[in-house]
C-alpha cells in the first residue's frame, strides 16, 4: 500500500491529516505498537524493521526537539527538508543520494501530498489525484 493510501486511510481515522511522523509510525510499527500508540500510548515502540526504523524516527524526533524546542505545539507539522538532512547524515549520503524511506520520490509529495512541482502534471494524474484527495 503506498504512503498515499495510508495517509487517506489516517486522514479518515484521525479526522485530520497525518504528521509524517504519524505516518511513519503507521507504516513501522508492529501491529500491537501501532494500536498502543494511536490509543495514546507513545511508549515502547516495537519497530518491523528495528534498526533503521528505529533510528531514523529517533534521530528525526530528536532534532525536531533541537530544532523547534520542547513544546510539539511549536513545531510545524512536518519538516521535508530535515527528514533529509537527518536521514543523510545517518547513512553517511551526499545530497543528492538516496534518502531512507524517500528513495527518487517527491520529499513534499511523501510528506504531504502535494508535489513540489508546480506543472508538468498530464490531464490524467491530476484528474486521478483530485479523485484521490475527494475520497
């Protein structure tokens, strides 16, 4: 299932668009983590893939703390680019190589479902993309 589908079945559950880090953690977390933590319990998280999961939501959740501070009301929903810069420094990347759970896509697209480019969308995609967004 792509992140696509999972953030429209979030949206529905949550009766709000998902952070990234939600959807992250939706698409990471064993099933007993995952239904802990969106019943409100955000302790012991269980990974499927436990080593790198793991260590790109810690090292993303900790610089957004050294970022925008202790207050998660402070921060802004989501950070493309320090997802980026936090999942390269991780794997030792360039800038222009792949990014964990990202690889060639669109990083706005991934995080919020909209594409950063602004045309070259073929009549087709964008029509399938407003059906997508009115389910």
């Amino acid at each position: 299932m792509s992140y696509d589908e999972h953030r429209i079945r979030l949206t529905a559950d949550l009766g709000r668009p998902p952070t990234f880090l939600e959807l992250f953690l939706f698409t990471h977390l064993d099933k007993a983590s995952k239904k802990k933590y969106f019943a409100g319990d955000v302790e012991g998280k269980q990974f499927l893939h436990r080593d790198r999961a793991s260590e790109a939501y810690e090292v993303y959740s900790r610089s957004l703390l050294e970022k925008y501070g202790d207050d998660f009301h402070d921060h802004p929903i989501d950070d493309a680019e320090l997802w980026a810069k936090t999942q390269r420094e991780i794997s030792g990347a360039s800038r222009s190589s792949y990014i964990y759970r990202i690889g060639s896509s669109d990083i706005n697209f991934l995080f919020n479902g909209k594409s950063s480019a602004a045309t070259g969308c073929s009549s087709s995609f964008c029509g399938s993309q407003q059906e997508v967004k009115e389910l």
